[in-house]
C-alpha cells in the first residue's frame, strides 16, 4: 500500500522569492543594502537565534553597501535578505562578520545554533534563508580556488558564483544528489537500519549517493540491495529536501520489498536492519526523536530511536506510521 508524505519536509519550506536578476545588479543590491536583513553563519553552519526567530543583524549598521562575502538569499515582504560569513567563539557565545563592523552582529543575547537543532523551530520563511544560507556560504568556504588552475577564484553574482581572474572559469554552487528510500513491505512492517558508529538503539531509513551515470531509481535498487542485500520493486518518490552537510539534496522514495528475504548487511556500512510493525514505529515516534534525547543517545536494543522532524526520513516515517 503506497502513502504520501503528510507535508512538506522542513527544511523544504520557502517563501522567499530568490530574485535571480537582482543578483547582476550591483547598483539596486547597494540601494537596498541599508534596509536589508542580514543573518550571520560561521564555519561550522551555525546562526543566531532568538528564542525561535532568526537574529538578524540590520544592514546599514554593517556599511552603507554590500560587504564583502555577502550572499544575496532573495526578497520577501519588500525586504531584501543577506548572509555573510562569521566567525563564532568555541562556546558560541559571541559572533563577528568577517570584514565587517563586530557590534552589528547579534551576539551575547543570543544562542547559535544549527540547522540540525533548530531547523524545525523555524518558521517557512526562516527555514527557507537558512537552509540557502548555510549552504552557499559553505560552498564559499569549501571552493576558494579554481578547480582549472588553482587560482585564488574570487565571488560574483552577490555570492552565487565563483570566476577566476586567471583562466576566466565561472563555478556555480554544487549539490550532490542523494536518494533516501523507505522500503515496506506493503502492507505493516518498515525495513530500518543504523551504521556501524550509531548507539545500538538508534535506526532510520536507507540512504546513498547517486552516482554518474545512474538513474534515482536505480540508485534506489542498487543502494538497498547493497547495504541490506534486498530486491526492491514498486519504486516511487515522494518528495525532497536539501540537506548542506555539506551540500546534499536528499530525494525521497518509498518501495516494496519482501519481509522474509534474508538480510545481508554491508561490512562497514551496515551494523544492524530489522523489519518492524508500523505499531513499533508509532510507539517510536511519540517516545521522542534523536533529537529529543538529551545526552548521548543510548539504550537497549529493543529501544527503537527514531528519526526527528528535521529531517526527511523523520517526515517519510511520520506519514508512513500515519
């Protein structure tokens, strides 16, 4: 019996108009520059929070225009909105713009977090600049040089592109597509499985990359049969959702597999996958998520964890239980 997500996953949700033109326009960009809303992120993908609102630093109090490093996220309600690079003390006390003034940035009054954590507590519109804000400036950090001829690359387009000053090469933002499949058996029982670093209590849904050259669904196929070394049929996408850790997009699919077929666990891969009723799911997810738990996550293995709202396979669960 196939089902639906019950939602949108959310980190899929967005109400910001992205504004592609205004991305070549340097004079209308440092027009809105003083009225813009600008959200910090460090190196490690973190931003601040204020209670469950994003904490934005004003734009004119950073310069009257563009700084360097900033990154156009797009408009919404008349308001321009802005990421720039930070830097973050290790207790995440304290944040400074790299470049810019310290004492615009949102700082000692407010908690930094990450998308991990916090994604869930935000509102479309916030979940939608963060998500976009963590993944562009993280493709900033990780590509400084041009991948031709290891020239210093430097940014254009307000962050949406990287172009070498020695070869002329132009680098737009990457994403790595990866496939997320619930597969069941058609009728009551999931198949989960966790990786060989996970508490013993601790499962989700099967995932892998797609590689070159290859279809989603037979990424699907393949990335099942490898790691539990089941046949998958009935292939179906039910939906998708960005995931910058550090620049994946996962790709939800449900399948069918036989329950009785006998499970063959990827050495290294895979340390445990059992079948379970979609009543052990249910009861599962109404115990709290990894999410949840504070502390390490740990327990008998009969204590079945399972994914929380952040991400997609926490949604494809919630909706197949449903």
């Amino acid at each position: 019996m196939s089902f639906a997500l019950d939602g949108l996953p959310v980190l899929s949700r967005s109400t910001v108009d992205r504004q592609e033109p205004l991305r070549d326009d340097p004079e209308r960009q440092d027009a809105l520059w003083p009225s813009s809303r600008v959200l910090p992120v460090d190196e490690h993908g973190r931003f601040p929070m204020s209670g469950e609102a994003l904490a934005f630093a004003e734009g004119a109090a950073l310069g009257p225009s563009t700084v360097d490093g900033a990154v156009l996220l797009g408009e919404h309600g008349g308001t321009a909105y802005w990421a720039v690079p930070a830097a973050v003390d290790e207790d995440g006390a304290d944040g400074r713009v790299d470049a810019a003034r310290a004492d615009a940035v949102p700082a000692a009054t407010e908690d930094w977090t990450d998308l991990r954590r916090s994604g869930a507590l935000l509102d479309a519109t916030a979940a939608g600049l963060a998500v976009t804000a963590v993944a562009v400036l993280g493709w900033h950090r990780r590509s400084p040089f041009c991948p031709r001829c290891g020239t210093r690359s430097l940014a254009g387009r307000a962050g949406w592109c990287r172009r070498c000053p020695s070869c002329g090469l132009e680098e737009y933002p990457r994403t790595d597509p990866a496939v997320i499949c619930l597969v069941h058996d058609g009728a009551d029982r999931v198949l989960v499985a966790r990786g060989p670093d996970w508490p013993v209590n601790r499962f989700s849904v099967l995932a892998g990359f797609v590689e070159a050259g290859e279809s989603l669904e037979a990424c699907v196929a393949r990335e099942v049969s490898e790691e539990v070394g089941v046949a998958v049929h009935d292939i179906r996408y039910l939906g998708s959702q960005p995931w910058p850790f550090p620049r994946s997009l996962m790709i939800g699919y449900e399948a069918t597999a036989d329950p009785d077929a006998p499970l063959v666990l990827a050495e290294g891969e895979i340390a445990d996958a059992r079948w379970v009723t979609r009543e052990e799911v249910r009861k599962a997810l109404a115990s709290g998520s990894w999410a949840g738990r504070e502390g390490p996550v740990h327990g008998e293995p009969g204590d079945l964890l399972l994914p929380g709202p952040v991400s997609i396979a926490g949604a494809m669960l919630r909706s197949w239980a449903g």
